[in-house]
C-alpha cells in the first residue's frame, strides 16, 4: 500500500496589525440632556407652534409635546382645543402638531372644518407633525383623515 505524506506547511508569520488613532468623539452642546447625536442648529428661527388638544389625544399629551417644543430656542406654543382647528387662521403658525391616540376621535372632534384648514394650511406650505395616531390622521387610507401622504397604514385600528 502507498503512503502519502502531506508536507507541513510553513507557520504563518503574524505581521504587525498597524496601530490606529481612535475617532475623536464629538460630543454636541447639551439640547435633550445628551439624548441625541443630532447637534442643535448654530441658527434657528423661531417656530410658532400650534400643538391639538381634544377628543382623541390624552389629556397631557399636547402639555408633552409643549414640554419639548419649549427646549427649541424662540419658540412659541398655542393649544388649539378641537374646536378652534377648523376655525383659527393657521397661517399664523410655521407648524401643526396632532399627537398620539385615536385619529379617527380626533378627526371627529375637528370636523370637516377643521380637515379642510389644516389641508389648506399644508398645502400652502405650512408644516405638519403627527405623532402616533397624528401620522395615521395624514394618512390617505380612511375616509375621515387629511389624506396629507400618498401613504396606508398597515393596521386599520
């Protein structure tokens, strides 16, 4: 019977893994208590806010979303109750704001008034921000919301 031997092959010599300088860390000025990674602008304008409160939001949820918006420099906050969405003039403001809860309660609560003003105030350029059930209420895919995106929810709740 033939026998085969294997040569051995050589070690392998460990070449000297190159020494790298650690990225510096960039740590921004303090605007959330260090939560984020996004710097504050080194200019901001200051945003007139209009923050819904009413039918279909929990009863702190537009006093949360003020809390936030008072850490941007020179901004301001108007809580518009359900009622006034559909007859306030919004062009006084830079940006809406419809927080979580229910979307459809809260589509409800502003009427059909209350659609077309913040329909007509984007689409003139006005700013939109809905937070939870406020992103379902721009939504296109139901019959009561502001139809703002060209976009569905994958839950119908």
């Amino acid at each position: 019977s033939a026998v085969r031997t294997v040569a051995e092959a050589p070690a392998p010599v460990a070449s000297p893994k190159p020494k790298l300088k650690p990225a510096p860390k960039v740590i921004p000025a303090d605007i959330n208590g260090y939560k984020t990674i996004i710097p504050a602008p080194e200019k901001s304008v200051p945003e007139k806010v209009a923050i819904y409160r009413g039918s279909g939001a929990p009863d702190d949820a537009a006093e949360n979303v003020k809390r936030r918006v008072d850490t941007i420099p020179g901004a301001t906050v108007t809580i518009l109750a359900a009622e006034e969405v559909g007859t306030t003039d919004l062009k006084a403001f830079d940006v809406v704001v419809f927080p979580g809860g229910a979307a459809r309660s809260q589509s409800k609560a502003i009427g059909e008034a209350g659609l077309n003003n913040v329909r007509e105030f984007v689409r003139n350029g006005g700013g939109y921000v809905g937070i939870c059930a406020g992103a379902y209420l721009a939504c296109s895919n139901f019959d009561w919301s502001l139809q703002l995106l060209n976009a569905s929810t994958v839950s119908q709740k």
